[in-house]
C-alpha cells in the first residue's frame, strides 16, 4: 500500500465555504478561488510580480487580464480539490491588494 503521508490535504467544501468568508473579493468556481481586480494598464506588472513574490506554488496560479481591464486570478488545480496552501496563498495576495505585502526584491 502506497504512503499517502506525503500528499497535501484536500479541503471539504465546507472547509472552502467557511473561508471563503475570510476572503473578501475571492469566489469559488468549481474547484478554482478566483478573484478578479479592475487594474490600470500601467499598474498589471508591478501588481503581478508582487503576487508572485508571495506565490509558493506556481503551478496552482494562473493570472491574466479579461477584456482589457480586469486582472483575474485563480488559484488551484483544476480537477482536483483546493488544498490549504490555495487558502493561505489566496490570503498572502490579499495582503499585497492591500499595499501591505512584503517586498522581496533586491535592491
């Protein structure tokens, strides 16, 4: 029997609801948190590149920009459930939505 020990928890969907609450401005959809942010044409790199400052994962984010003025994230991994690190993850890019985030560019 293979050790599953390794492999991160998956949430229930209460658990997802529940923090969702947390969230303000992130929404379920299917098995995605998505968030979506009008964003100045000029202001979309330094707002990616912060985000990917406090992204763990790669492979669990997708960012793009919907009809030129929307900047959509989404977080998770497609067919599978959301995990906690998608929560936590969601939480730390709130935090530079906010202009409180940390820097951790080089000067």
């Amino acid at each position: 029997m293979a050790d599953d020990t390794s492999r991160p928890a998956e949430l229930q969907d209460d658990q997802v609801d529940q923090a969702l609450a947390a969230l303000p401005g992130w929404e379920r959809s299917g098995v995605m948190l998505v968030r979506h942010i009008p964003v100045p044409r000029d202001s979309r790199d330094a707002l990616e590149e912060g985000i990917r400052n406090v992204v763990n994962d790669e492979s669990r984010i997708q960012m793009q920009v919907v009809d030129d003025e929307v900047f959509t994230i989404s977080l998770g991994d497609g067919p599978n459930r959301l995990k906690p690190e998608d929560l936590e993850t969601a939480a730390r890019i709130d935090t530079v939505l906010s202009g409180s985030g940390t820097d951790r560019g080089t000067t």
